[in-house]
C-alpha cells in the first residue's frame, strides 16, 4: 500500500474501536479494493477491536493500522508485520488533513 498515492487516487481511512466495527471496517474495505482496486484504504484500530483483530486474523490485515497506546493499555503485543500508529486519534486527524476520506465503521 503507498503511503503517498497520487492525487487522484480514492483514498481512504476506516476507524473501527469495537469488535462489530473491525467486522464491519474489514469487508468494507475488501469491497471497495474488489470495486475500486487503486484506492488506498487503511483501518484504523484501537479499543476493543484491537485485541479482536490479534484474536483473528484475516486477509485485510495488511490494511491495519493499530494504535499503539491501546497495545499498551491493554497490554497487548502484535505481530511485527501489523503497522502500529503513535495514536489512533492523531492519525485519523493527519490523514484527514492530507486528504483522506474518513469512515467509522
């Protein structure tokens, strides 16, 4: 996924805090990769649907960006291959200051 897609490129942040939105969050964002295959899309995590997303990986994994003060809240501790954010609030905010849609999922 490139952090920097060019300008005309959909892109576009997913927020899901709970089991039912990483749920939700996961096959919203597979439907619009399948619909819309340059888009950018990240879901970002964190509350309660962290430690969901650790319990049951899936093929959108890739996508995740998880905040990292809920790991530490939680005491919680992810593969290194799932992308961690400094906090979910402050990366929802940059993306959308760069651009990027947002949806809660």
């Amino acid at each position: 996924m490139n952090p920097h897609p060019p300008d005309d490129t959909l892109r576009l942040v997913i927020h899901a805090p709970t089991e039912a939105a990483l749920a939700r969050a996961r096959a919203n964002a597979a439907n619009l990769l399948r619909a819309e295959p340059a888009a950018a899309v990240e879901i970002v995590i964190n509350g309660p649907a962290v430690a969901a997303a650790l319990a049951s990986p899936h093929d959108t994994d890739r996508l995740l960006r998880v905040c990292a003060n809920t790991l530490a809240t939680q005491d919680l501790d992810a593969d290194p291959t799932i992308a961690r954010v400094k906090a979910a609030v402050l990366y929802i905010a940059q993306r959308q200051r760069d651009g990027w849609a947002y949806m809660r999922a």
